[in-house]
C-alpha cells in the first residue's frame, strides 16, 4: 500500500499543505527544524491514531489555532481508503475512514499501516524492556485489531489489580484477588501467545537480512523472553495464575503486579552471544536495522501488502555500506526519508523540500 496524498491544516507548524508522494522512495530535505519530522509524524498518526513523539495530542495542535486536521489517502490494491483525523484543543480526536465515524482508534488500525525507524529507534537494542514490548506491541495492534483490544483489556485489569495492592483495605484485596489473577492471565496469555509467533516470524526474516547486511556469517537468533511456560494459550494461562497466586504476599507488599506480560522482554542473540550485553555498537546497530527490515517482511507476509516505512533521520546514523542495503530494500516499498542532506541520495525517488511549514516542491 501507500499513501499519495496528505493534507495537513493547522498541523504542527503547518498551516494548510498538500503534499504528493510517489509509491517507491520519496525524500523529503530541509534544514533543522523546517517540519520534516511533523510531515513524518502526520502519516504515521493515521497509521496509529498516535504520535511516535508525545502521548499529548494538543502539541500537534499548531500554536494559536484551535484544531488540526490530518488527511491521507491510501491506495491499497483492493482500492483506496480515505482517513481523515481532527484534533481539537475542547473535543477529543475523531477520525473517519472513508467518511465513516470511528468509534474507538482501534477500529483506525490496519487502514495504513507503517514502520517507523528514527535514531531513537536504534535503543531497541540498548534501552529497557519496555521499548521492545512497545516494538512488538505497536506492530501487533496494526495487524490484529483483537490484539490491540486485548492489550487495551489487559492494561485495565493490570491497573485495577494493582490498585487492590496498593489500597489500604489488604483483606479485602485477598478475597479480589482470585478473580483478577484469572481475568489477567487470560489475557496475559492471549498477549504472550502473539507475541512469541511474532518473535519468531521477525527473527526468521531478520537472521536473512543481518547476514546481508552484514556480510558476515553470525546467526542473529530473536525471541520472545517470558516466566510464563507452556506454549498453548491455555498453557500459559495456567502458568500465569501459578505465578500470579505465588508472588501474591510480595506483590502486596510491593504494591504492583510482578510477573505477567507487561514484564516480558525480547532476547536478541547474535550466534549464540547476548547482543545487548555483549554485542559492539555495530553490532547492535545492525542487528536493529535487521529487525525493523524484518518488520516489514512480517506486514508483508500476513497482510500480502508492504507497510510504508518511514525513516525519520536514519541515515545520517548509519555508515556508507548499510546506508545503501537500506536503500536498496526501500525503494522496493513506499519509503518516506527525512534527512537534512539530500546529497546522500541525489537521484533517486521523488524529492520534496519543507521550508519553514511549507512544501517547495509538490508534484
Ligand atoms: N504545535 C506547533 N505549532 C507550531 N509550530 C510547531 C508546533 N510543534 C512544533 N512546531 C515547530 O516545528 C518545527 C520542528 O519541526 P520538525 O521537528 O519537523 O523539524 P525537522 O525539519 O524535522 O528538523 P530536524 O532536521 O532538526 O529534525 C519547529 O520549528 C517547531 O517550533
Ligand atoms: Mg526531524
């Protein structure tokens, strides 16, 4: 699928702007601070009903007006599909896809779908757990709508959990707490059974393209790390309440829930050596881009339509070798590259100039 068509009113430091992109690589230049990011950020706000930069919708808001408005048309092979968003300062966001209203974002996922890569992206590797789930999770929510609903049910049993932990009345909190342990690891183990196929079908396509880019023989091995055993859903469930009624006395005395989904992590090993401890800056770096281009491979596999990859300022990140593999497999798909130096790939794609909010060169 891609996009060929945005409009943006009142958006970040855009105030009306149509902008048309080709399917292949566009490259969207400019100086610091001139709205490369935002143009990037609108697309994949109607990808995911969110900001990969901020969970405060207002920001997007530009600076003295009252609403924004985001619209994208995406051709699928199926046909195309409008979605329009709005933001407001009083209301909450609303969205339309095809002129229809959407009750919850969720039903917005898997209208576009999109890989994001920005030089944060590249702490995959480095940061904490929580940065993987959020890998796995984003990417799950895009392609299965029951996966976002049951993360958005699993985080309110986890918070309500925890607020019984929390709460002074303890006794009470023994007699609750049976039913919550068994509604969260429900849903835990429907988390965790997604997860671990992702896992593996990411690591599948990513141990391929590590070899590539690196050129070397290291077998890149990713996993999906959990407490819970059993590989069924039923399995995991049993498990998850196991741990759940053992760690109960420590939770209590903790106040917050210690084993479950929102604790699991991703393992990333590069022939047979942990890459996150051990691995060198290159390394690491390579092992994320193998698996952000494996990303895609998995949009491509379960849905038989490529996502659009959006590389926010990754190339100046990246050396001469990797930079051009990246290329290589970008222009096969809709790519939208930021970057402050379009020299780097003179020639190719489809060249878009931001100049303080406004788009220099439209189509
Ligand atoms: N809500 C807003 N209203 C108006 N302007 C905004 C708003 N949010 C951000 N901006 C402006 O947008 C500009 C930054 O845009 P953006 O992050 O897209 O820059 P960029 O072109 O990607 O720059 P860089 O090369 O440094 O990454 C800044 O000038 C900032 O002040
Ligand atoms: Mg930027």
């Amino acid at each position: 699928m891609y996009i060929n068509k945005l409009e943006l009113n009142n958006f970040r430091n855009y105030s009306q702007e149509e902008v048309y992109l080709a399917n292949g690589l566009n490259i969207i230049s400019g100086k610091n601070a001139q709205g490369k990011t935002n143009l990037v950020e609108a697309i994949y706000l109607l990808s995911t009903g969110g900001s990969p930069r901020t969970a405060n919708d207002k920001e997007l808001i530009k600076i003295g007006a009252e609403r924004a408005r985001i619209f994208g048309n995406v051709m699928w092979e199926s046909g195309d599909r409008q979605i329009e968003m709005i933001l407001s300062r009083k209301e909450k966001k609303r969205a339309t896809v095809n002129g229809m209203n959407i009750a919850k974002i969720g039903e917005l996922l898997g209208n576009m779908n999109t890989v994001y890569f920005s030089p944060d992206e590249m702490g995959l590797i480095k940061d904490s757990p929580d940065y993987r789930r959020r890998f796995m999770d984003i990417d799950l929510c895009q392609l299965s709508r029951s996966y976002f609903y049951t993360l958005h049910k699993y985080n309110k049993i986890l918070k309500q959990r925890n607020a019984l932990l929390k709460g002074d009345k303890k006794n009470s909190a023994k007699e609750l707490i049976g039913i919550y342990n068994q509604q969260l690891a429900g849903e835990g183990a429907k988390l965790i059974k997604q997860r671990k196929s992702f896992c593996q079908n990411i690591s599948l396509y990513a141990s391929e393209i590590h070899g590539s880019l690196s050129g070397m023989v290291e077998e890149l091995v990713i996993s999906y790390q959990t407490s819970a055993e059993g590989d069924s859903e039923s399995d995991i469930a049993s498990s998850l309440i196991q741990q759940l009624e053992r760690n109960f006395e420590r939770d209590l005395r903790l106040g917050y829930t210690s084993v479950g989904a929102q604790r699991d992590d991703i393992k990333i090993m590069l022939s047979g050596i942990d890459v996150r401890t051990y691995g060198s800056q290159g390394q690491q770096r390579t092992a994320t881009l193998s698996m952000k281009l494996a990303e895609i491979e998995v949009f491509n596999n379960i849905n038989r339509e490529k996502p659009i990859l959006l590389l926010d300022d990754v190339l100046s990140e990246l050396d001469e070798n990797r930079r051009s593999q990246l290329i290589k497999r970008a222009e096969n798909l809709q790519t939208i590259i930021t970057c402050t130096n379009a020299e780097v790939i003179k020639n190719k794609g489809l060249s878009i100039v931001v100049d303080n909010g406004k788009i220099v060169n439209k189509k």
